[in-house]
C-alpha cells in the first residue's frame, strides 16, 4: 500500500488494491475507462519512477518494470 500512497503524493495517479477486486495479492487496478491512450502510457510512467523509487528509499534491490 506504500507505494500507492506514493504515486498519488508525487503524480496525483490513484490506483487501488486489486484484492479489493478479486486480484490476487500485490496486484493493482488500473481503471480502463473515460482516458486517452496517452494517459495509460504516462501512468505507466509514474508508475515505473514510483517503483523505482521505492526500491531506492525501502534498500531493496532495483526493481525492474516492463
């Protein structure tokens, strides 16, 4: 949950807990409506940085996102 707390401090992304949506665990939901393609492309964005990021703060190995 820390790093989506993080995202939407530095980005203004929210995304939620996709437990909360039948996920399984230490997924997220990514909303598929009312944006333009190009929205999705930077959230992934934010999203990559974030993680990134939190891997840093946390001293946990580097994440790689694809």
């Amino acid at each position: 949950m820390d790093y989506l707390f993080r995202l939407a401090e530095q980005s203004g992304v929210v995304l939620m807990d996709g437990g909360g949506f039948g996920g399984p665990p230490w997924s997220i939901r990514v909303s598929l409506a009312n944006l333009n393609d190009e929205d999705y492309a930077q959230i992934g964005n934010y999203m990559r940085k974030a993680a990134q990021q939190y891997s840093r703060v946390e001293g946990r190995p580097e994440v790689e996102v694809r």
